[in-house]
C-alpha cells in the first residue's frame, strides 16, 4: 500500500484524494438543439431540500459553462448501472463533442426547453439561481422546476478512475 505524505504539493495530490471518493454519475445538459451541449460530472449534490435545491460544479473552461451561465438552465440526469456509453460520450471519450453526444440515446425536451435522459434513474430541470466563480471552476446553485425518478436495479457510480455500479440495495438496521 503506498501513501501520499502530507507534505507533498504536487497538483496531483487533491487529484488522488478525491478519487477514492465514489460518486454517482450524471450527465449534465444545457442549450437546445441543435446547439446543445453537456458533460458527465460527479460533482452534483443537493444542497436543500427547502427549498429545494441542487449543486453543480464544472469547469470555467469547458464548453457547457457559457450554455448553462447564458441559457440559464441545466437538465441533470442521474445514470444507471448500464449506461456508462452515455457517460463515456459525454465525457468526451472517442472525440465526440457538442450534439453529437447526444447521438444513440433517447432525450426528453421540457417546457423550458432543457434536454433529459428519458431512462434515467433521476432528472432535474433546473433554472439557475446562482453562480459562484472561484478559481478554474464554477460553482452552479440550481433550483428544480420539474423532478422525475425511475426504479433501476443499480447506479453508476465512478470511483479510483474507473466506473463501477452501485450492488442491490440493503437495509439498514434504522429503517
């Protein structure tokens, strides 16, 4: 078993903590077609639930920033166990970029025009109550307009750089 000492600063040491922090996957949408964009993230979190609210965080450089900044909405779908293809072309892997990324799955479009993955374990639309710009990142506070869950056998979830799903739920002693 290696370790990272304490006293190393290489940019890679916040980098290697948090892979061993296992996240669930979504796909992140913004614009409309044909315009849209998107992105797999990790960094999604509800930061209320009254009022409800949800968190994301993105890149300052990346593509879907100016989409969702600009257009004011973002459309966050929470994938399942089988649906690392979606998250791979979202994540850029194989090249492929833009509306592209939207190829060989099937997309709901909301009222307020915002793209979700019609199988996915969650969808949230959201409109955008804040931006939060720190560093090479953004910090997105989202207020939900429409909220949709699905039953699925398991999760995708990411952890140490590789995908992985979620096993059966269990039952806790507390429930």
């Amino acid at each position: 078993m290696s370790a990272v000492l304490f006293n190393n600063r290489s940019p890679a040491r916040l980098v290697d903590a948090m892979r061993q922090l296992a996240g669930g996957v979504c796909v992140i949408t913004a614009g409309r077609a044909p315009h849209r964009t998107g992105y797999t993230g990790t960094a999604v979190f509800s930061l209320s639930v009254d009022p409800e609210r949800v968190v994301i965080s993105l890149g300052r450089g990346s593509s879907s920033y100016p989409a969702i900044r600009d257009g004011g909405a973002f459309g966050l779908s929470v994938l399942r166990g089988d649906q690392q293809a979606i998250a791979d072309r979202f994540a850029g892997r194989g090249g492929v970029k833009g509306e592209g990324r939207y190829d060989g799955a099937e997309w709901v479009v909301s009222p307020y025009g915002v793209s979700l993955l019609a199988d996915a374990l969650a969808t949230v639309e959201c409109r955008v109550e804040e931006i939060i710009e720190r560093h090479s990142h953004a910090i997105i506070v989202g207020e939900p307009r429409a909220i949709e869950t699905r039953e699925a056998p398991d999760a995708l979830i990411y952890w140490r750089s590789r995908y992985a799903t979620t096993p059966s739920p269990v039952a806790l002693a507390a429930e």
